[in-house]
C-alpha cells in the first residue's frame, strides 16, 4: 500500500509540472490520498514527520515555480500549510486512537491473567482446604464407632492436627486477601536484630544447626508483628527443605539499604522453579515430589508483606548446596530507593 501510494504522488507530483494550469487537482490527491492513507496504516512518528516535511517541501517548491511562471496566483502557496495542518489533525487523532486501542489491549490483557490467576487460586485452594476437612472429618467418624481408648487418642490427634492445619490455611488466606486494606501494616522504627534473635529463639528446638550471621545495628520502618511473620515463613520454608545436619543462617547487614537474609545449606531450587516458588500456592517440582509439607502460601506470604513495606524479595539457589532469601528494605529516616530485585539466578552468593 506505502509503494502503491509513493507512485501515485510521484505521478501526481509530475502532473503538477506538466499541466501548471490546473495542478490543484494533482496536488489535492497528494494530500487527501496521503491523510487517507495514514488512517489505514498510522505509520512511526518519524517515518510520518519525514514524509510530511517532503510532501511540503516538494509541492511548494513546485507551487513557487508555477508562481514565478504566472500560471498561478500567489495566494496558492496558502493551500500547502493549510493541508499540513489537516494531516498533522489527522495525525493527532489517529494517534490517540493508537494509544487508547494499546491501553485497552494492555487492561484486557492484564484482566485475563487476573482472572487466570485467581482460576487457579480458587482451584488450589479448594483443593487444599479439602484434604484436611477429608481427614478430620473420617477421623471423626472413627472416634464415633471406637471403643478402644488408645485407638480413640491416636485419632483425635489427627484430627487436631487437620483442624490446627485447615487454621494455618485459613489465616494465610486472610492475611493475602487483607493486604490491600490501608491498616494492613503498622509502621514504626524497629531494630532488626531482635527480631532475627527471636526467630532463631523460635525455631531452636527444631534440630538445625543454627546460626546468627552480620547483625548491624540498623532501624527499618516496619510492622514488627508483620516483618516476624515474613521472617518465620522464610525459616519455615529453609527447614521443610534441610536435613538435620544442614544449617540455617539469618544475618542483617547495611547494604544500599536493610538486607535481611535467611540462608540455609539444604537441596536447593531448580532454576525453572524460581519464577513460581512466590505464587500463591506456587511450589517447586521438587517439593511435590520429594513429598514436602506445605500448600505454597508461605513465600508468597513473605513477597507480599515485603511490598507492603516497599521493599524487595529475591532469591538464589544453587541445587545441593543451598539457597539464600534476600529482604530489602529501606533504612530508617531515609527516603532513598530501593535497588530493583536480584535476578533469580541460581548461584548463591556469598555470605
């Protein structure tokens, strides 16, 4: 179409010069046949400009040399800033209508993922509510028809155990639904150490070997309730993937802000899993396989308390030597920003 048109406003540019008398023909089709074409294909706004500046540099020039000839009056050359202005108008519109059809694609697209994305959130979670439901609720049934006391204990654990489960669940799903209210976080300066300390205080019956790495002394504005529980969910997620002989490491340090690491010596995360393992119910091939405890809220717990506090979550992972977990989060009393999130590579760095 861009070819069919250059020809015929060449042609039209030659008519001009050949029949002086009544080149306003030649000259209307130039313009007219050019604004209709950019309406069809809205071309590149320097692509356009060019073009543009062309059309008016050669059909003035030819107007000026007809002028100078007399075939025509002086008041012609008008016509060429008058049609400039019509395709620049023309120009202006389809624009707009360009933007506007991008932002609609771009929001159509968003709302699909959206509504993919919480698909598959109703899916997982129904799933997983009703594995433990299932459980307590056939382990009720057999307290109901049992008459050996040991037998009757050895169930209701189970079901306790279901029921403090389905609990963990529940609470998860609300604190991720109530992340967009404005009281979700309370801030205030708090010291990170104590926190790291009390975790570590925490998890110690646990068999790990544990370890508190740097501590600087350093404040952040946080949700100290808020920051523990994204903490505990990081220690949780290093103890279901460790051996009782691997360690654990939590450490704070100064660096372009508050980093708070929680890093362990376990199995590590296959590099393909490391762009999933912060969805919600999001969990490695790994995990599923190797059987490991968890519904895949936890880390996607920890991303989104990180954010609230306009932070940054990143990770890295090597298989068989380890994993490290990176909060960034601004200091306190500054207003500096925050560095983007480390790629999810699959080296671990160096603590």
């Amino acid at each position: 179409m861009d070819i069919a048109w250059a020809i015929f406003a060449i042609i039209n540019l030659l008519g001009m010069l050949v029949f002086a008398t009544w080149e306003t023909v030649p000259f209307h089709f130039i313009w007219v046949s050019l604004t209709l074409l950019y309406g069809f294909r809205v071309w590149r706004l320097t692509p356009t400009l060019s073009v543009l500046g062309a059309i008016i540099l050669v059909t003035a020039a030819i107007l000026i040399v007809d002028i100078e000839r007399g075939t025509q009056p002086l008041d012609e050359l008008t016509e060429v800033p008058l049609m400039s202005a019509m395709f620049l108008a023309m120009v202006w519109h389809a624009r707009r209508r360009l933007v506007a059809i991008e932002e609609m694609r771009r929001v159509s697209n968003e709302n699909l993922r959206l509504l993919e994305r919480e698909r598959r959130f109703i899916q997982n979670a129904s799933h997983e509510l009703r594995t433990p439901i299932t459980v307590a609720i056939g382990h009720a049934e057999l307290l109901q028809r049992a008459t050996n006391p040991a037998r009757m204990r050895t169930d209701a654990r189970v079901v306790v155990e279901e029921l403090n489960r389905l609990r963990r669940l529940s609470d998860r799903l609300l604190l991720l639904a109530a992340a967009e209210d404005p009281d979700f976080l309370h801030l205030k300066p708090i010291e990170v150490e104590p926190l790291l300390v009390s975790a570590l205080h925490r998890w110690a019956p646990t068999l790990r070997q544990w370890r508190l790495g740097a501590t600087d002394e350093v404040m952040v504005d946080a949700d100290a309730d808020r920051l523990s529980l994204a903490i505990d969910a990081l220690v949780e997620n290093a103890v279901k993937h460790t051996r009782p002989d691997d360690w654990i490491e939590l450490s704070v340090r100064r660096n372009h802000g508050v980093e708070i690491i929680v890093a362990d010596s376990g199995a590590g995360i296959l590099a393909e899993d490391l762009d999933r393992i912060f969805e919600r119910f999001g969990r490695s091939d790994a995990s599923r396989k190797g059987g490991v405890d968890g519904v895949g809220l936890g880390l996607a717990i920890v991303k989104t308390i990180v954010e609230a506090h306009g932070g940054t979550l990143s990770v890295r992972s090597t298989i068989g030597k380890g994993t490290e977990f990176d909060i960034l989060l601004a200091e306190a009393g500054t207003a500096s920003s925050l560095r983007s999130p480390v790629g999810l590579g699959s080296g671990l760095g160096t603590r």
